[in-house]
C-alpha cells in the first residue's frame, strides 16, 4: 500500500521534535479527524535554518511531514512556500489516493509557519513567540434538553434522542 | 523476523484438516449437486451432513440452516429477507446502534424503501438495555436484530433476554453471532432466536462461506432468485468445496471450543495486565467481564491507531484498529463513538484477536514492542506534550 519512501520517511522521521524558539510555528488539522500537524521554523536571511514538525496522525501523515521539513531546509522563504502537495507526493513516489489530503496538510503547515513569521516580522499583532500550546481538543457537546455529554460526532442525545446544536 | 498474528476476527489460518477435507471436492467430486444422476446425488448427500455438523455445532436442525457466501450475506438475507416477507405485517425494524455494516446498510436498504428504523443506543460499554428494547417495540415492529459479540469491542449482549422480549412481543429476533461461533458455545435454543448469522471467516474456514440459521417455518424473501438451492432460499450452485470446508471447521471447533476459549482469555487477561502495567493512559473499551475471551481492545491517547498498527506490522506483529485514517470513508469508528470514546482517543484504537495458536511467548514479545511503539509515536505527537503538561 505505502511506497519504500513513505515507509523510510515513517520509520526514520527527519527533523522531528519542536523549536522552543521557533520564528514561526503553523499548526493545521484538528486530532478529532485522526490528523494534526505543527510545524516550527527558524529563519536567517530570508533562509529556513530550521524546520521541525510534531505530528498527530497516520503512517502518510508522519512520511509527509519528515519529507515536507526536508524539502523547506536551507530553502528561501519564496522557495517554501512554492511547495505543492504534488511535489510532496511525488518526492515520497506516490500516496494512495485517500491519503493525498495529507500531503496537502504538510505543504499547508508549513505555509501557516512562514505565514506566521512574516507576521510577526511586519509588526502585526501576533499571540505569543512561546511555542504554541495545542488547542483544547472539543469533545462533548451538552445536550440543551438533558444536559447529558454527549460526543462532538453525535447528530442526537444518547440519553434522551433530542437533535443536538452543533 | 517473529510472526505474531492477532487479528483473528479479520481472518482465521484454514486449518490443515479443512483443506485436505475440502480438496476431493474441486476434482474428484465435482458433480453439480443438483443433478438426477449418482455422480450429483452423492455431493447433495455430502453437502446435507455438513448441514447437520454446522447445525450440530449451534444446537439447530439440519433443516434450519442455508449456506451463503459470507457472514454479510447472511445478514443481508436475515434483514431483507425478514423485512421484504413481513412488511404487510408493519415496516418497523430496531437494530443496536452498534452493529457491522452488513446489518447497518441492510436496515438503511430498507430505510430507503419507507421502512423505519430504530438505531438502539448502547451503554459505555456497549451493551444493549433490555428495557430500553421493550420500549422501542411498537405494534409495527417486525424485526429486531441485536449482535451477540461485537467485533470491534468485544462486548457480549444479553441475547437471551433481548430475545425473550421479542418473542413474548411476537417479533422475530436475529442476531449477527459471526464474532461468537466457534469462541464461545452458541445454541439458537438458549439464545432463543430466530435467525443467526455465522461465518466460516472466523471458524477456521475458508472465505466465502457463511451459513443463516433460521427457525423452522419462518417466511423468508430470497435474494438471489433462480433454482431451488437452498429449499429455494438462495439461488445458485453450491460452493461445495467451501460447505465441506465450513463442516469440518464447525466439527473442528466443536471439539476444541472448552479448552480453546480457557486458553485465549488467559492470555487475554495477561495482555491487558501487561498494557496497562507498561503504558500509561490507556482506555480498555468494552466490557470488562462480559467479554470474548481472546478479545483485548484499547485505546491509546495520543497517537493515530494506523501508525501503531503499521509499526507493529514492521516487528512482525499483526492486529487492527478502528481508526479513521484506517477506515477508507476516514470515519472515526461507529462503534467507539457509541459507547461515548471522545472522537480524538478513538483514533488511537489497538483491536487483538486471539486464537488457540497464540502462546506466552507472543503475549511477551507484544508486551516488548507495544510500549515502545507507542513511545515512538508519542515523542512526534504535538497532542502529548500538552496532555503530560495537564
């Protein structure tokens, strides 16, 4: 199913682990849909001197990330950011068609990572430069009729059937 | 490199004495059962003992059972073939809200033909409430089908007493028994039900082979239509290779099942000691006691269920998970989400499915790789860092 390439990249992630004080950090995907992405990056002259990823997720979505954190290094900002999720694909020799939205998350976290730099650069208005402490994860969803908790997939109360507001 | 197979409810090894049993049937005896002439004759003849050793096993009559393909088909005919031949009697049907796709996508078949169907909820771990089914009867009910063990969780229902509403209430019962047959001792009699579904997946059979019980004298909608294979309820030459295969299997398991289920549960139980003695924040989903006895499911906070099985394959260890990633449709696990998993936690679903063959040895070599494993997904993951941090 997975290519030699994905297999290596799974079995041997390059560049893993965080940036404590990264330039900029992008975080992409939600665990509650099985992927989550936070990529940290270090940037020299417009250069990535460092790009370092921690994953959530399956065997394609740590192989596309440690293959993404490869391809941005010692890259100019403008170099990164014209990585494609094509290119992801093609540099792990091909994923299977319902993992190609994982190649898009890593193209795009590095993406949300640059963007949060060249924000911080400009002077707008940005959180923290502390690493990014990862959302509370949403799981339960009151009932409005019996306050039961019910989990964020249910469409309706498991204790009384009411329909949810989601 | 070690081979450690724990995946048995996705498929079982065709035991050495099934396939000798089964190879006369492709060559030597290759007759069409339903011809006049000996050569056929003989083969209808074998394929009706096989009925009565498949029978044997569950604690029916021969005549009660109808070979099928598969597990699934044998769920489809109960659903249609109940749902199609009593529907001027009501179009209400109630399964759990928990049952294997083949019974789920049945009932919303007939949901699309103006049938209603009742999705029951199930408890934190996964059992059926017998009242909450008394309840959901209405007058137009005219099936209810209740799984006997979940595959996914391993939690056993209370068929007994699910049934015994539905009889006292004039509803046929089924019950989807594909994960039970063959790990522990099933009879349609104690059950008190009216159809049951088994597979010869699980039983040590080959693929393609499944067979429905059903109660004498209960009207039945075919799905496949042509001769009269089947006493009519299913069209179609028969796989007699496969039905010889089901036989021996079910006569196989019949004598092994005490000693068998002993063995498994008691390197179930040394498994789920191990994992929770070895990996923090870990959830044992299903029952605790009302268990199968080779079943262990867990889920594993943190990491993606998909990886941790593709891991353990790379140190020869094969087991499931109900991840999302790992489903094609990449929807978290039905099941987890009814017994209330939060929805990230069910990503990280570990399901070991144990069978006679398995040893110590392997439980000890699953209990080594395991924990580091998930160590490795765990120090990539930017959800465990905040959690060890809480």
């Amino acid at each position: 199913m997975y290519s030699e390439r994905v297999i290596d990249h799974f079995s041997n992630p390059r560049n893993a682990g965080a940036i404590e004080d990264a330039d900029g950090i992008g975080e992409v995907g939600n665990p509650v849909c099985g992927d989550m992405m936070t990529f940290y990056i270090k940037v020299n002259d417009d250069k990535l001197t460092d790009v370092k990823f921690k994953t959530f997720g399956c065997v394609a979505a740590i192989a596309v990330s440690s293959i993404v954190s490869e391809m941005a290094k010692n890259k100019t900002l403008k170099e990164a950011k014209a990585i494609t999720r094509k290119a992801v694909a093609q540099a792990l020799d091909g994923l299977p068609k319902e993992k190609m939205h994982c190649s898009n998350l890593g193209a795009k976290a590095l993406a949300e990572a640059i963007r949060d730099y060249e924000e911080k650069k400009s002077g707008k208005p940005t959180s923290t430069t502390e690493p990014k402490k990862a959302k509370r994860v949403k799981r339960h969803i009151l009932c409005s009729h019996c306050d039961t908790k019910n989990p964020v997939t249910a469409n309706f109360c498991m204790s009384c059937a009411e329909k949810l507001d989601h | 490199m070690k081979t450690v197979y724990m995946d048995h409810a996705a498929a079982t090894p065709v035991r050495k004495q099934v396939v000798e049993a089964m190879l006369p049937y492709f060559d030597e005896h290759f007759g069409n059962p339903s011809t006049v002439y000996d050569m056929g004759s003989r083969i209808k003849h074998v394929i009706d003992e096989q009925r009565a050793t498949v029978a044997e096993l569950i604690g029916a009559k021969a005549g009660e059972i109808i070979f099928t393909s598969s597990g699934a088909e044998a769920n489809n005919l109960a659903i249609k073939g109940i749902g199609l031949a009593r529907q001027k009697k009501g179009k209400h049907i109630i399964i759990s809200a928990i049952e294997h796709h083949s019974v789920l996508n049945s009932a919303r078949f007939l949901e699309r033909m103006d049938f209603e169907v009742t999705f029951l909820q199930v408890d934190q771990h996964g059992l059926v409430d017998p009242e909450r089914l008394s309840r959901a009867i209405r007058p137009e009910t005219i099936l209810v089908s209740i799984m006997h063990a979940n595959n996914e969780i391993g939690t056993i229902e209370p068929i007994s007493d699910l049934s015994a509403i539905c009889r006292e209430k004039g509803v046929v019962f089924h019950t989807d028994a594909v994960a039970t047959v063959g790990n522990i001792p099933v009879d349609v009699n104690e059950l008190n039900v009216d159809l049951l579904s088994l597979s010869g997946v699980s039983l040590g059979a080959p693929k393609g082979i499944g067979a429905l019980y059903f109660r004498n004298n209960l009207r039945l909608m075919p799905l496949i239509h042509g001769g009269i294979q089947e006493s009519g309820r299913r069209a179609g030459t028969e796989n007699v290779p496969a039905i010889v295969g089901l036989g021996k299997a079910s006569e196989l398991a019949a004598q092994e099942l005490p000693h068998k289920a002993e063995h498994v549960k008691e390197l179930r139980d040394r498994l789920v000691t191990g994992v929770h003695g070895r990996i923090e924040q870990v959830k044992y989903t299903g029952h605790p006691e009302k268990r199968l006895p080779g079943h262990a499911s867990f889920c594993i906070e943190a990491i993606e269920g998909e990886a941790l099985v593709f891991m353990l394959s790379q140190k020869g260890i094969y087991v499931n998970t109900g991840s999302a990633c790992a489903s094609k449709a990449l929807k978290t696990s039905p099941v987890l989400v009814a017994i209330g998993v939060p929805p990230d936690l069910a990503q990280g679903s570990a399901v070991f499915t144990l069978n006679g063959t398995n040893t110590v040895d392997e439980i000890q070599y699953v209990l080594d790789q395991l924990p580091v494993a998930v160590e490795k997904l765990r120090s990539l993951s930017p959800i465990w860092r905040t959690k060890t941090a809480a």
